[in-house]
C-alpha cells in the first residue's frame, strides 16, 4: 500500500485513543494447514483473520474473491502492513507507560511521593 502523504487528504493525529485494548483481544493460534493447503509438516503460529473480523479489527483483514469453481467464495488474508501500524501505535501506547512509571519510580526513590 501506498503512504506517501501527496497521495492523502484530511490527515491529522488519530483520535483513538487505544490499540492495547483491541491488540489484547487477539488470540494467537496454533494450527496445522488442511492437506490440500498444506505447507509444510509444521505446526504453525498465528492469529486468525475471522477473529480480528469478530474483535473489530476487520480493517485488517482483506478478503479475496476466489474463482468461481473454488469450494470458497473468498478467503481471508491479514493485512500485515496494517498490522504493523496497530502494533507500532501499541508501542509507542506502551512506551508512554513506561516513561510514567520510571517518573514515579523516580518520585518513590526519592521519597516525593506521598
């Protein structure tokens, strides 16, 4: 996907206030592949793209029509470059925590705190 700024309109800072809160809803699985999908003899990590649909993270998931003689109509697939924004956004959420807790930390060491 594209992110040069000369190919957007309206931006400004996001208004949401948490990613934590949707990024800790999500399951991480492990699965095997069905014979006719299968990759390897592996057992494989990951997340699955009907549940971020189901916690509200369906901006992630990207649906692609299969041909018409498919047993599906279409498949998921995670939009991992959006994947990548939420857990960058996490973060940058976690980071802030952690400078506020070395403040405090900080205050208790030398005894400001009350």
């Amino acid at each position: 996907w594209a992110s040069d700024e000369r190919l957007k309109t309206n931006i400004k800072q996001t208004d949401k206030a948490s990613v934590l809160d949707d990024i800790e809803k999500i399951n991480f699985i492990q699965f095997d592949w069905k014979k006719e999908h299968k990759k390897n003899n592996h057992v494989c990590l990951g997340v699955s793209a009907n549940q971020l649909e189901t916690i509200g993270m369906s901006d992630c998931v990207i649906r692609v029509e299969q041909p018409s003689n498919s047993e599906y109509d279409f498949i998921r697939n995670i939009d991992t470059s959006k994947m990548t924004t939420y857990a960058l956004k996490a973060i940058q959420e976690l980071y802030d925590i952690v400078k506020e807790q070395k403040k405090q930390i900080e205050k208790l060491q030398k005894g400001t705190v009350k």
